[in-house]
C-alpha cells in the first residue's frame, strides 16, 4: 500500500507541518492510515500523529473525521477527558501523494491489548466497572451533547490512559526525543536499530517507574510491569471516529464490525443511538469474561439445508435451551452468584432486541451495577451525565424489573 493513493512511508526523524512534528516511532495502522508517535517541538509533548493514505476517497473519509473531532471539541476540556482530543491537522505531500493528517492526542495500549496481556481470562469485576464508566460517560457526551454515533465500538476503539507515561513525561522517565534523522545510509537496518534501542530504553523506564511505585506502595515486592492488570490505570478513551455519523444523517446502511453489529443493522431496519449500547455489552461481555460474546461466522454453507428449513428455523431441533446470561457467567466463567446476577441484569437489557427498549448511555451509568461503585470522581464526568438522576433510576427499574 506505500505506492501512488496509499501510505506515506516514514522514517524516525521525519518533520511534518513545518517542522513542528517530529516522527519518533510508528505507534499503529489501519485500513486508512499508519499513527505515528511524533514529539511536538511547540509544545514539548509527544502526540499521536495520523497520516491518511492520499487517494481522494481517504482524503475524504479523514476530513468527515475531522468534522466529527472538531465538533466534539467544543471547548470544554472535561468533554473530553473519555473522547480522543483533536489537536492540530494539516497536509503533507509526499511520493505517493498528498496526505491529510490529523494530530490527536497520544494515548496507550487497547482494550484489546488489556485483554490479551490478561492472557484472555477475563479482567477483575472493579475494573471492568471502570472502564465500563469511562466508555460510558463518552457515549453519553456524543449521544446527548452531540447527536453522534460512533458506529465501530469494539475493543480495538478504546485506548488507556496512563497516568506515568515515559513518552509523555520525558523528564521523569530518562526518553528524550529525536530531533532529526539519523546520519548515515536508512535502508531500513539503521531505522531498525534505532528503533531497538528506543524500545529498550522504553522498557528500562517502564521498569524504572514500576520499581518506584512498588516502593512508593511500601510493598516490597519485586516489581510485575506490564502484565500486571492491578497496576494498570484503567481510565480510557474511545478513538477511530472515522465512521462516527449524526444521528439524524446517517450515511452507511452497513455499520459495526461484525461481531458487535447490532440486530436491526443486520436486518437494515434503520438505527440509532441504541446500537453503541449493543456494542457497549458486547465489550463489558468481553471485558468480564475474556471471550467475544457474539462470533458470529458465514451463515450459508453447503450444509444449511440439512439443518435448517427453508424458514431459517431448525429442523431438527423443536426448542432451543436457552443459556441465560446469569447461568453461562456462573457455569462458564465461574462468577459468584452475586456477580453473574447483578452483571447480566445490568447487560441484559442492553442486548433487548428492540433498540428503543434498550437504556441509554445516561441511564446505564445510574444503574445500581455502576451507581454507588463509583471510581470516576463526578467533576471528571460532564455535567450532563450526571443531571437528571431520578428520571433514569425509575426508567431503568421499568426496564430491569419486567
Ligand atoms: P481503521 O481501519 O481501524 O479505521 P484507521 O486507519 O482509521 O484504522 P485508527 O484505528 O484511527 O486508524 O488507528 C490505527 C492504530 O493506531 C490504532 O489501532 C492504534 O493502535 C493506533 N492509534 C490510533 N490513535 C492513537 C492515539 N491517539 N494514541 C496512540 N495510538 C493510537
Ligand atoms: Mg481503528
Ligand atoms: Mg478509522
């Protein structure tokens, strides 16, 4: 894809927008885009540098981003303390073409990450409550505040904060930034090296810092980092609006990554705001348990007509057992009762498949799984998310308690 449309190849030392940015390692790509960490030279700060491939289509696809970043930054600073901050965009043009560039806010590692550190065991109760008030507060934001649907919530779409972060603290953690290319022949081998030693010296501070938090802690213990869950601020962000539509203008019939489309998408019955709720308890699923909640795979095969009528309905089965979400997190995942029932009664009418019975973002974050727990002090959550408390408890008790 770095050919003529495609990606714009970079290389550690790299300047964009005049010199400003600096390239310092590659961070992240996707179907649109290669993210670098770039070192802000006016600012002092590293940042997360996007870099659109050139073929109009994409030019196109990251102005609509930009359009939705924009508007989210409407100047309240605690609005987006759970929604990616836009910083600065521009164009730069290279071989392959011109690019349009966006400059967000550097953040860490996906949820999906976090998972997968977990070793897919699922994460403690208390953290997924976090994560779940984090995503929450945002949606809220975009639903309520701005008519926005994010339209891609998955695992991948939501990014942690950290509170220490070498690259952010360069001063705390011993990471200087480069400031220009390096000498000699780049071919590839010399990048690499560099990019070595920036990962080893990353590391180094990491462990540093864990080092000082365990003593800091007075725990004596030899220090875990990175795969250690407990120490992981779990404070987050939903990112990649690249796909995010005003409610009221929707573009794409087709919206969600398969395994967290909600059902009127799949029967392209219209939709709204209701189906980041679905994806949302596709995510709290996942998070608890380790495991996707819907895999769903290709549904005609060879053999469909063995199994299933023309109706679409078993043959020969008669009556499906159901597994009730309560039962599968006890049996399954070895919850507590107590957890399996509060959890479940908390998702299930998240999965309701009727869109307009299920409770909104606001409503969630009242519901007594989250209300009561709470980890996100309130000047952290936007003033609205946390207005008009009793309409949502007596909504959500309608609902829970039928
Ligand atoms: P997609 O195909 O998912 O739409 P995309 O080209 O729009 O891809 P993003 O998903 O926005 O690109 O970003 C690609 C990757 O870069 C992310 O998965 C993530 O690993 C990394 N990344 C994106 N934004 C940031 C950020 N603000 N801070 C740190 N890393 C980031
Ligand atoms: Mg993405
Ligand atoms: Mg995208």
């Amino acid at each position: 894809s770095y050919r003529k449309g495609g990606y714009h190849a970079v290389r550690v030392g790299d300047q964009f927008a005049g010199g400003r940015y600096i390239a310092q390692r590659k961070l992240g790509w996707g179907q649109f885009s290669t993210v670098w960490l770039a070192y802000d030279t006016k600012t002092s700060t590293y940042v997360a540098l996007k870099i659109q491939k050139s073929a109009a289509q994409f030019v196109q696809a990251a102005l609509h981003e930009i359009e939705v970043l924009s508007a989210i930054a409407d100047g309240t600073p605690s609005n987006l303390k759970f929604v990616v901050q836009l910083i600065d965009q521009f164009k730069h043009t290279g071989p392959n073409g011109q690019h349009q560039c966006m400059v967000l806010e550097f953040l860490g590692d996906s949820l999906l990450r976090l998972v997968k550190y977990n070793r897919y065991k699922g994460l403690p109760l208390n953290k997924v409550r976090e994560i779940c008030q984090c995503i929450l507060i945002g949606l809220d934001y975009l639903h309520r505040e701005h008519g926005i649907i994010h339209t891609d919530l998955k695992l991948e779409n939501v990014l942690l904060v950290s509170t220490i972060d070498p690259a952010k603290d360069p001063v705390r953690s011993g990471v200087s930034p480069i400031l220009e290319r390096p000498e000699g022949n780049i071919n590839g081998t010399v990048t690499s090296l560099i990019e070595k030693k920036l990962k080893r010296r990353a590391r180094r501070a990491v462990a540093k810092i864990s080092v000082q938090r365990a003593s800091m802690g007075g725990m004596g213990e030899a220090p875990k980092p990175e795969r250690n869950i407990d120490g992981i601020n779990v404070r987050c962000k939903v990112v990649d609006f690249g796909n995010a539509c005003w409610a009221d203008k929707p573009f794409a019939e087709e919206i969600q990554t398969r395994q967290y489309r909600a059902p009127e998408v799949i029967l392209q019955a219209g939709y709204s705001f209701s189906v980041d709720m679905w994806s949302f308890a596709c995510i709290a699923f996942e998070l608890a348990t380790g495991d996707m909640l819907f895999t769903p795979k290709v549904g005609q095969g060879a053999k469909s007509k063995d199994f299933f009528d023309r109706h679409g309905d078993l043959k020969r089965i008669r009556r499906l057992k159901y597994w009730p979400l309560n039962k599968l997190l006890i049996e399954r995942y070895k919850f507590s009762e107590t957890d399996a029932n509060e959890f479940s009664e908390f998702l299930t009418p998240l999965l309701d498949f009727a869109p307009e019975k299920r409770p909104t973002a606001q409503q969630c974050l009242q519901h007594p799984w989250l209300a009561g727990k709470d980890s996100i002090p309130n000047d952290m959550r936007t003033e609205s998310s946390v207005e008009k408390v009793d309409v949502g408890i007596s909504n959500l008790k309608i609902k829970v308690g039928k």
